[in-house]
C-alpha cells in the first residue's frame, strides 16, 4: 500500500511539449485503459468511452485540427496553423476520453461526468506506474463542433479531455500545492 501512496504523492503532469517517444506500447496501452475502467461507476452505465490516435493517425487528425482552427481564425498566420494541426503529434500516443451522459437516469449526469474525469486521473496514475509521462488536456478543439462531428461525438457525448502519453526528456519539477490546512475543515454540528 505504501508503494501506491507514494505514486499518487509523486504523480506528476509532464507538458505535452516535454514529451519524447517512446509512448505505451500495445500492452502498456491496454494496461492503462483497462485502470480507467476502474472507477466509480453507479448504475453500471460506462458513461465514457475512448478514440486513440497514434502513428499515422495522429498527423491524418491534424487535417482536421487545421481544418477548424482556419475556421475560427481564417486571418491566422501559416506558422500558427501548422502548430495547430500538429497538436496530436506532441506526443506519441492521445487518448480522447468521451463522457457519455444517459439523461434521464436515476443516476444524476453530474455522477455520470465526474465518472469520466476519474477515468482520465486513473489513466494518468496507470501511466506513472508503468513509467510513461501523461498530460490531460482539453484546449479549444474539445469544444470544436467541426472537430467534435469528426470524433463521431453523439447526443450527450463530450470530449472529457485528451490524455497524452509520452516519455519525459527530463525529470519533472514539482509544482506548489495547496496547503492541505487551508483548504480542509471539519464539519460539526450546530450547538
């Protein structure tokens, strides 16, 4: 238990742009699905599936990137485009986790969606574990109709975010944390 606690303690976001191959081979990659299968989940619902990009497939969704970043910003510069639609290739393996909310269920759609941002923090603790660097991210295109239509997204379907999986070039440093004193309290009742 105490090699678990100390993952989570040390569990650390690397930025997409200090990713280096290699990524999750085809096993690791499974491995880390298969955790964020392991989440709370009421009613048995799975309200969340997951699209991956890696190989070529990464450059091909770059058209797409492209495509909608033209879209909303036909007067961008050529050098901002190509960085737009080179997003997916940052880092060698992404994962979009869809929340998929079933409306009108006794299990509220904000359990449903809390249920799928699990999925993406087990991926990233799954990841840690297996020594792969992860990045969970949203950014525009998550929100990108032209995007989203390509992703196959359906009624009651969002993107929960992009988890990029890569190899660190270097150690991470730590970011601060919220001091556990300020932001805790206990509850009693009222005398």
């Amino acid at each position: 238990m105490s090699d678990m606690l100390d993952l989570l303690h040390r569990r650390r976001s690397v930025v997409v742009r200090d990713m280096v191959p290699p990524g999750p081979d085809a096993g690791a990659l499974e491995a880390i699905l298969r955790a964020g299968l392991r989440v709370p989940d009421h009613g048995k619902l799975a309200p969340w599936r997951f699209i991956i990009f890696q190989g070529a497939a990464r450059t091909a969704f770059g058209e797409v990137l492209r495509q909608a970043f033209v879209a909303q910003e036909p007067a961008a510069e050529e050098e901002r485009i190509a960085f737009e639609a080179a997003r997916f290739e940052r880092a060698p393996v992404v994962v979009a986790v869809i929340s998929k909310v079933t409306s009108d269920h006794k299990v509220p759609e904000w359990e449903q969606v809390l249920s799928a941002g699990a999925v993406c923090q087990n991926m990233l603790v799954a990841a840690a574990a297996l020594g792969f660097a992860g990045q969970w991210l949203t950014e525009w295109y998550a929100y990108d109709p032209l995007v989203t239509a390509q992703l196959g997204l359906g009624e009651g379907e969002r993107v929960a975010g992009f988890l990029y999986f890569g190899s660190a070039k270097e150690t991470p440093q730590d970011r601060p944390r919220p001091d556990l004193e300020r932001i805790t309290t206990e509850w009693h009742p009222a005398s």
